[in-house]
C-alpha cells in the first residue's frame, strides 16, 4: 500500500500545475469563465473558455451543418454509430479535428444557442478501453442534439449512466440565453449545479466530486475549501487533510521561508503578501516572538478568487470586453497564480448568447490566441467565415507575433481593434434584429456573415502588418508603437 500512494505522490507532483513557472506548455488545463443574469450589463449571457489543447497543434472554427452525417464507433465494443448532426454548431479544433476527419471541437455553440467549455480532471474511474470517448466526442453528442439546456445536460448525462462512455473526467460549462450549468462526471459518476445569476469560474479541479476523485482528498486536502489559520514556528508542517502540504524552513524579522513537502522549491513572503508554494496558496499576516501568523488555502481556491474580484467590480455591468481582459491576465497579475494567457497553442473563445433570437443573435469572438490576436466575431447563423480562421492560418500568424513581441506587448493595439469590432458588430446586429422581426432570416444572416467576414479579414490583415514593424509604423499611434 505504502508503495501505491508513493508512486500517486510521484505522478501526482509531476502532474501538478506549477504556472508559468512549468513547462511551455501546460496540458490539461483549460479555464472556464461564465458570466449570467444580472451579472452582465444587457440581456446576455456570456461563456470564457480559454484552451491549452491536450490535441497539440493550431487551432481554428469549424462550422458542422444540420443534417451532416458521420460514423463513430460505440465506447465499448467499438461498432460503427450512425449519427446524424440535428442542429448546426461551430466548434474551435486543433487543425485537422474537422470534416472529413471527425470534429473534436473542444468549445462549442449550437444553432439553439446553447455553449460549451470543458475542463479536464484527474480521476481513475474512466472508461478503460481503446473505444473510450474523449471529452471531444462528449460535448459533440449533446450539442448535435440538444434544443435547451435541459436536453444538453440530460444528453451530458446519457454518455455517463447509460453508456459510461468517458476516458476521462471532466467539468463541463452549459450555458444558453437564461441559465448555466457545470457538470462534474466521470464514467460513472454525475453531478450538476445550475445557476441564473452571477459570475462561476472553474478550471482543472473539482468540488463536487472531490472526494471521489481520490487523488484530490489523498493529496491535497478534505475538500475544495479546506484551508488553514494560524501561528507557526520554524520546522512546522501544516496540512489541509492530504499526504502534501507546506513546511516552515525559516523566520525572519518580517518574511518566513517555506516549501511544499514532501518535495519542493524554498519560497520567501514578506509580512502582508501571499504566494503560490506548489499546490498551496500562502499568505503571511504577521510575526510575532518566533512565530509567523499564516493562511493556506488550495492554490485554485484563490486563484477563483482573484479572477472573481477583477469582474466583481464590474457586476452588473460586464460586457464581453471584459471576457476578453479577463483572458489575458498573466501570472504577474494573479500573485503567481497560474496565468490565463500563457502561451503555446492557447485559444480563447467567448461565447455571448443573446435573449433575443438567440438562434440568430449569439455569437463567437475567437482569438487563434489571445496572448497575440485579435478577437474576430462569428455569429451562429453565418454561412461561412473568412478561410485563414478555418484553416489554421490565423493562430500561425498569432504563434507569430507571440513569438516576435511576446507577452502583452501588443495587448492595447487589440484592444483598440476590438473596439470598432464590437462597435461595428452592435451596429450591424440591430439591423439584422429588424430583418428578424420582419420574418426575413435569410437576410439577416447574410448581414451577420458579411460583416463578420469583413471583420475577419481586417484582423487578418493587420496582425500580417504587425510581423512586418516597417508597413506597421504606417498604421499610426493606433496600432503600433516602438517594443523594446
């Protein structure tokens, strides 16, 4: 037994999220941002994923008509499956996960306008043949199907307690015109919470099925919310309830030096500051004769928090500008918690599903990456989008420019495109709202897609510019100014 939890310890460590201080690329770890009711400034509802993609590669939309057909096989035997898509969607994929091969849209929005993000989570209670379904295959087969949110979530649930199809576990984000849902489950588990209103952030973790997911109560702590106050001396070792915790190594005059144990590089906080110490989030309040008064929490516990604090002042009033700040906070701006933009393959993805038609109206605002781009619109009920967002050449470009300017560099030269994108997109909506009240759909949706398409090619046409700093001083003060 001792050499079991040893070796989960071992992986577990390995596994672990450590930021921006790990690795380029941070697998199994997408971020979920749902915004509702009277948390938003109109009547909209409003759905951040941001994705590092466990399929590796660039990522671009995928548009899957109704009434498109495919074979996929069953989860367990592997037979061929016939399924015919009942309700158009558009999915962001990794370059290649799209007809004629079978979509793995890891984010996604039907003609019902209904949207979804997903999260993976470590836990052992999977599906454990080669046929397995993916999270990919899970989203698709309630969206391809779904009409409202209670037929997404109860197609949600089908995979799990009638065909316990998944490889993995997951949390998924459902959200339509009125109401949200998160969805935590496995092959055999399933349990969701529904929200109206407010603002729900989640990523690579659960809550509900922490205790059932072994690896979290073994390793970290009780429960999602476990934490700890109070005074410590030198040598102490605090834990939440699981097998790691922290270590006090030193105190000083006004910081104390500490490290995750059993392993784990030394960090230092000064009286009145926090820090991330591996899995943990340490905040020092006070010394006092030899002793240091701390508090500790899961690093993910805080990290909601902080992400919640920034739209917080903003309830009420948060508009989809906001979704798109939100996804380019780095690590710097989270006290050394993990970033949302990081780099890599990374995409961002904002749904804004509109109470009005939200068939016609919602939409897609896409960044091939958002460190590095623009975000572009795509409505639900356009007809097509411009080639270099369906064929990967839009995240070459952004790769790109990340690569040349780096991190938040060129952040404000978006934002300032953004802009007129959103002004123009509001502009446009309303005259497709007066074709859509006079019955005239067809027309309302070529409006939408002429205009998204146009929006497409200007991005695309100035992240090119960019690349080349000679035909980009020629944009002005707008959009470039000397990096150093």
């Amino acid at each position: 037994m001792k050499k079991i939890l040893l070796i989960l310890l071992i992986i577990f460590l390995l596994i672990a999220p450590y930021g921006e201080k790990s690795n380029k690329y941070n697998f199994l770890e997408c971020k979920n941002v749902m915004v509702l009711g009277n948390a938003t400034a109109g009547d909209y509802n409003l759905l951040l994923k941001v994705r590092d993609p466990a399929r590796v590669g660039y990522q671009a939309l995928c548009i899957v008509p109704k009434g498109y057909e495919y074979t996929y096989h069953s989860p367990w035997l592997g037979y061929p499956m016939h399924f015919v898509v009942k309700n158009k969607f558009i999915g962001t994929v990794t370059e290649g996960d799209a007809p004629p091969n079978i979509v793995k849209a890891g984010m996604l929005i039907n003609d019902a306008g209904i949207a979804y993000g997903d999260a993976d989570t470590l836990s052992y209670l999977v599906n454990p043949t080669r046929n397995a379904w993916d999270d990919f295959d899970w989203l698709r087969y309630s969206a391809q199907n779904s009409k409202n949110l209670k037929e997404a979530v109860s197609m949600l649930q089908y995979v799990v307690t009638r065909l316990h199809a998944p490889a993995g576990a997951e949390n998924i984000f459902v959200v339509n015109a009125t109401m949200g849902a998160v969805i935590e489950a496995d092959a055999i588990n399933f349990e969701a919470r529904y929200f109206k209103d407010g603002i729900v952030v989640q990523s690579n973790y659960p809550k509900l099925l922490w205790k059932k997911h072994l690896i979290y109560p073994i390793f970290v702590g009780k429960s999602f919310y476990s934490n700890f106050s109070g005074w410590v001396g030198k040598g102490e070792r605090i834990s939440l309830g699981g097998l790691t915790g922290i270590k006090i190594v030193q105190i000083k005059n006004d910081s104390i030096v500490l490290r995750m144990y059993p392993f784990g590089f030394r960090e230092e906080i000064r009286k009145g500051e926090g820090t991330k110490v591996g899995n943990f989030y340490v905040c020092l309040e006070e010394i006092k004769d030899g002793k240091a008064l701390i508090g500790v929490w899961y690093e993910y516990f805080i990290w909601e928090k902080k992400v919640k604090d920034v739209l917080n002042e903003k309830y009420g009033k948060i508009k989809l500008e906001d979704l798109m700040e939100i996804s380019r906070l780095h690590s710097s701006d989270l006290d050394g918690l993990r970033g949302m933009c990081e780099g890599g393959y990374e995409a961002a993805t904002i749904y804004k599903i509109n109470r009005s038609y939200p068939g016609m109206l919602s939409s897609i605002w896409f960044a091939a990456n958002q460190c590095s781009s623009i975000f572009v619109p795509v409505h639900i009920c356009d007809y097509d989008m411009y080639d270099a967002y369906e064929n990967g050449k839009a995240a070459r470009v952004a790769h790109s420019l990340l690569t040349k300017y780096g991190h938040g560099k060129i952040t404000k030269w978006c934002v300032e495109a953004e802009k007129r994108f959103i002004n123009e997109t509001e502009r446009v909506e309303r005259k497709a709202m007066e074709l859509i009240e006079k019955g005239d759909y067809e027309n309302a949706s070529i409006v939408l897609t002429t205009s998204d398409i146009k929006l497409q090619m200007e991005a695309m046409l100035i992240e090119e510019a960019w690349l080349n700093e000679s035909i980009a001083k020629n944009f002005g003060n707008l959009y470039f100014e000397k990096t150093t």
